[in-house]
C-alpha cells in the first residue's frame, strides 16, 4: 500500500500521511508477528485419519496467524513410535518443543494417553491450553482433563 502526501482534494496533508503512515506500519508489525502453537492431537489408533487432522489442525492454526507445532508429524519420519525407547524420545523432544511455545492447542474429545501427558505437562509449566472440537470450534475445558 503506498500513502500518497496529498489528500484527496490534492493538498499536502503532512498530519493525515504521518497518521496513516503510521498505522501502515503497525499493521506490517502485526502480520510479521506469529507466535508458535503446540498441536495436541492424537496419534495413535488409525494413524493416516490422525496424520491427516493434525495436518489441517495446522493449517487452522497458521490460517488463524499462528505458527503450528506438530511433533508428532515430524518425529515418527525419522523415530519408530512402536519402539518403546524412541516413542519416549519422540515425547522428550515434543516437551523440548513445547516449551518454545505461547499456547497449547488440543483438538478433539479423544485425548490418547500420549496427549494427557502432553496436557499435564502443560499444565504443570503453566502453558496456556486452548480446547477445540475436530471441526475446529473453540470448547472451554469443562472436563478439565
């Protein structure tokens, strides 16, 4: 957007372009600005369906002005969630991660025992958590999981 000096009437109106000039920039600061998001979401069960909304839970959450967070999209790439071992590492490095994090973001009513340690973890740090349903609608967390 360019702020053109002159009014409409064509006049030099120095208040009108520092004003809007000013708001101009705020608005750039405000869109550069994204603070990170930990997806909780399931995992485990019928895999492709949980990769596949935790996926769009992302999406939602960079649509919303956030940066998403989804470790287990990119952990079991490269560790074995069926190993025990590499499963804790996975979840040693989820923690790492959320603590670089504003907020905590749980989607859906199923929460798998590797999201309740999530959201106790959470909890425990003091990380704000925010509870939505799967068809991405903000719920508050009236069953304080």
């Amino acid at each position: 957007m360019s702020i053109d000096k002159r009014n409409c009437e064509g006049y030099i109106d120095p208040t009108a372009y520092e004003a809007l000039s000013l708001i101009e920039k705020e608005e750039r600061a405000i869109r550069a600005f994204r603070p990170i998001v930990y997806i909780c979401s399931p995992y485990a069960g019928d895999i492709d369906r949980n990769i596949k909304a935790a996926r769009n839970y992302s999406r939602f959450a960079v649509d919303k002005g956030y940066i998403p967070i989804a470790p287990h999209l990119l952990f079991p790439q490269f560790l074995n969630d069926a190993d025990p071992d590499e499963r804790e590492l996975g979840l040693f490095f989820g923690n790492a991660l959320m603590s670089k994090c504003s907020e905590v973001w749980v989607f859906g009513s199923n929460i798998t025992a590797g999201m309740t340690a999530e959201i106790k973890r959470a909890r425990w740090k003091n990380y704000r958590l925010r509870y939505f349903t799967k068809n991405l609608e903000e719920v508050q967390d009236v069953c304080n999981h």
